[in-house]
C-alpha cells in the first residue's frame, strides 16, 4: 500500500468515493451514446468534469453530513 499518513483519510475516502460515484453516475448518464459508438469517450469525458467538481464538494461536505448523521442517531441500548 501507499502508507498515506492516517491523519490524511478523509482526503483518502473523499478521493475515492468521489471518484466512484461520479464514475457510476457518468456511465449511466452516457449510457444512450451506446448504440451510436462514442459511450467511451463519452462516459471518461462526462466522468473526468464530474470527479473534478464533486471532488472539492464531497472533501467539505463529508464532515457536516458525519456531524450531520451524529445529531440524528442514537446509541442502541441493550
């Protein structure tokens, strides 16, 4: 592995679920340029836009919906 410092993880998870997600959500929204040939380059133009704006929106947005999910839950008790 990278042995990225832990202190750096929620720039990690942001990465990667940024990624992921606009990944999936640009597939699907290329999806009807499939019959027509282009959905490649489609879907990895369409995916490269979204990472790069839901990058910056998933690092800040992260700790308000954690804080967020806190507030609304409860410990389970037993």
């Amino acid at each position: 592995m990278l042995g990225i410092p832990r202190r750096f993880s929620h720039y990690v998870f942001g990465i990667i679920q940024s990624g992921l997600t606009s990944l999936i959500a640009a597939g699907i929204a290329s999806y009807p340029f499939l019959a027509a040939g282009a959905f490649v380059k489609h879907w990895l133009q369409s995916w490269a836009l979204a990472w790069v704006m839901m990058l910056p929106i998933v690092i800040f947005a992260a700790p308000v919906i954690r804080g967020l999910t806190h507030a609304l839950t409860r410990e389970e008790r037993r």
